[in-house]
C-alpha cells in the first residue's frame, strides 16, 4: 500500500482523482506546487492508503490557475474503490486540526 494525501475544499470533492505521495504539510507552499485550481480552497486534508494502483497515472502536477506545480501527482481512476481513507483533517494558519476541530 502506498500512503497518499489530497488537498481539497470548496469545489473539489474529498474523492477527487488528484492525489499525491508528498505530504502537503511538509511543502513551503503547497498550494503552488501542487498546481492547485483557484476553485480548491484547501481546507481540509485527507490521508489514505492506496490498495489498487489498477489505471493510476503518475506524474509531476501541471501548472494551473499560476500555480507552477511540479510535486508527484497520483490520478487515480476510482479513489472510493482504490483509496481507504485513514483520516481526514480540516487545515488552519495555525497549524492543522481534525475534522472535529481538534
């Protein structure tokens, strides 16, 4: 199993196919290495394990929206199918919380 993480919020959906091996909170600024869109506003963080890797496309992340990208991108096909989600954590300033708030 591979450990991956997605960024998301507003627009983008928890379930989205973008995901990748670099965990964000380790990244200077995420948002413009992870070629984010303007539509994901990135409040939350989901953490899962990949058991299928069936149709996963690697690749660096494409610039978009000004955000140069350039981290390891996963687009995986079916994340509800081939992602078992660990945990799911809301995104601050201050540091990051659960979901819960925590």
């Amino acid at each position: 199993m591979i450990r991956v993480y997605r960024l998301h919020g507003g627009t983008a959906r928890p379930d989205g196919l973008s995901w990748t091996t670099i965990d964000p909170r380790m990244l200077d600024d995420p948002r413009r290495r992870l070629g984010l869109p303007e539509a994901n506003t990135a409040e939350f963080l989901t953490i899962g394990e990949m058991t299928d890797d069936t149709g996963v496309l690697r690749r660096l992340a494409l610039p978009l929206d000004g955000n140069p990208g350039g981290a390891p991108e996963l687009l995986i096909p079916s994340p509800a199918t081939q992602v078992v989600v660990i945990e799911i954590r809301k995104m601050g300033i201050e540091g990051d919380a659960d979901a819960n708030g925590r």
